[in-house]
C-alpha cells in the first residue's frame, strides 16, 4: 500500500536542531516545500504569512508549551496541525485533539510513519476543500451548517472543537444509521486504525454539550459491539 502523501507546503516547528534537520531532509526528498522554525511565536508568524498545508508541531518549544502554540494556532488558522511528541501521557494526547489538532505521533518515530498520517490529513483537508457547499443538516432540535461550521441545539449555539463537529456532522448525515467506530476513524480522523478510547472521549464531550449523558442519551445512542447512532429524541 502507497502511504505516501501528496506534494505540499510543510511547516516544521522543531527546536532540536538534529530532529528538525532529519525531517527537513525527508520531507524534501518526498517532494514536500518546507519551511522550519524553531519557537513557537516564530510559528505563529509564518503562518500569518505563508500559505500551509500542514504544520508539524513539536510540544517541547522554548518559548511556549506545544498546547499554548496549538490554541494559538488555531485562532488564525484551520491548517491540519500533526502534533510531533516526546510525552505520551494520554489525558494530554486527548486534550490536544479536543483543542484541535489532527493527528499526533509519539517519538521517535519513523519517516513512513509520518508519511502515513501526513497522507491521511492531507485526504481529508483537499476532500473537504473540493466539497460543494453542503446544505444545513436537521435533526430533532438540531440544526447543523456545514459550510459556517456552526451548529445549534433549539436555537442555542453550541461551543464544539473543531472534531466534535466534524463528529457531529457526520453522524447527522445519517440520521438514525448506525455507524461502525471502524467507519468514524476512516471518515472523521482519517485513519485506517487507532485508538477506540480517543472515539469515546470525543463522544463524551458531544453528549455533554448536547446535555445528555451514555446513560440518558437523547440524539446520541451507542450500541455496544456495534457502533453509534444519531436519531432525534422520541
């Protein structure tokens, strides 16, 4: 299988002057345009005036802590963001994802496994780029724009990340279908494998936000061993 991503405009924000050099050198010679820094308030300038279509983000920056830039970032850019770490606690991991990175890899990792998940986030960022404008989605009490990316439970703005909406939005696509975690990996996150845990937490949150709870659910029914569904309240 070919997990080799498509051609791109690459920020890598690294520190270490060894990493940083080796993933230039790989990136270069897979035909990616690179740029690199090495503080995260260096960052934050490219992007404010280049054009990306990936940042990989180190955590352990000089100036800020990874998750500061990443907050940061976001609130000038929806550039995917590939979070590059030494630490694999699992509570931050998940933070991070709910505070709007992509993906993430553990170091050390190897060159095609960054190929492969720069691949996947590269999928979905053109295969929503090339996306008609998608007309609002209802369901029940929920009202759903896919192109403002706003959604509101009876006329209430809801506050998402950037994934629950993703989340959200596909299962409101299919409304009442129950929807194999295989088949949200793929769709939402992009990714042919991973962590069930990371679907759970995200879900936990949605149902939090939709004032519902796994043991109460209105809009958001688990079936165990099966997989989720989106159906209005009875």
């Amino acid at each position: 299988m070919d997990y080799r991503a498509p051609m791109a405009s690459v920020l890598v924000v690294e520190d270490d002057q060894f990493v940083r050099s080796a993933l230039i050198r790989h990136l270069t010679e897979a035909s990616h345009t690179v740029r690199s820094v090495g503080t995260a308030l260096e960052a934050l300038r490219e992007v404010a005036h280049h054009r990306f279509d990936v940042v990989i983000l180190d955590l352990g920056l000089p100036d800020l802590d990874g998750s500061e830039a990443l907050k940061m970032l976001r609130g000038i850019t929806d550039v995917p963001v590939i979070i590059a770490t030494a630490r694999d606690d699992e509570a931050e991991i998940v933070r991070l994802l709910n505070d709007g990175a992509d993906d993430y890899l553990t170091k050390p990792f190897s060159v095609e496994h960054l190929s492969a998940r720069m691949a996947a986030v590269l999928r979905r960022s053109q295969a929503t780029a090339a996306e008609p404008p998608p007309r609002v989605l209802r369901v029940g009490g929920l009202a759903i724009d896919p192109l403002r990316r706003q959604a509101e439970l009876d006329g209430a703005v809801l506050d998402l990340t950037r994934r629950e909406f993703d989340l959200l939005t596909f299962l409101a696509g299919r409304p009442g279908v129950v929807v194999a975690r295989r088949e949200l990996l793929a769709e939402v996150w992009q990714q042919s494998y991973g962590d069930d845990q990371t679907i759970d937490v995200h879900l936990s949150w949605l149902r939090r936000k939709l004032g519902e709870t796994a043991a109460r659910p209105r809009y958001i029914h688990t079936l165990r061993g099966v997989g989720v569904k989106l159906e209005p309240p009875l």
